[in-house]
C-alpha cells in the first residue's frame, strides 16, 4: 500500500466509544474494495482508524466513508439521548417519573 493515515478520534464516553467500534467492525472485517483497507482499536477514549490505499484516490475515499459511518452513529446516538432527555423530562412534569 503506498498511502496511509492513522486517525485518533476522542469519544465522549466510553459507552459511545464501543457503540461506534461495534458498529464499525463489519466494515473492516472486508473491505468493499481491493484498493483499500481499514483497521479499528480503541486506546482508552479514542477510536483509532488506520487505512491503507493503493493511492491518494482510494485512501480519501476510505477516509470519506469511514468518517461518515462514525458521524451517522454519533448523530444516532445524539438524537437518542435527546429523546431520551426529552421523555424524562415529560415525565417529571407529569409526576410519573422520579
């Protein structure tokens, strides 16, 4: 593989951490393309995504996907909280949650 980059992207939690690692994995366990290959650790609250092309063209298309694989979960996972946040809420105010 002539290009590679190695990125280590901080999560706010260990939870959202293994949420997006698990999510991820099967997209690194085969790559959709011969051009390129990924590979997922975790080192205490990062994520680190290392990808190897056969040029620049590959690598940045890896790259692309990958990050915008990790925004959907993180935005998933966002929204969830905030309904979440949103119903505990209601609930107090209604007196059936304390």
């Amino acid at each position: 593989m002539k290009a590679n980059a190695v990125l280590r992207l901080k999560l706010p939690s260990k939870k959202s951490l293994e949420i997006v690692y698990r999510a991820l994995m099967p997209e690194t366990a085969k790559s959709a393309t011969t051009r390129s290959k990924a590979h997922l650790k975790i080192e205490g609250l990062f994520l680190v995504l290392t990808v190897e092309a056969k040029d620049t063209v590959a690598l940045r298309a890896a790259l692309n996907a990958y990050l915008r694989w990790i925004s959907a979960v993180h935005n998933v996972l966002s929204t969830l909280n905030s309904l979440t946040h949103v119903q505990n809420t209601s609930l107090c105010e209604k007196g059936d949650f304390k």
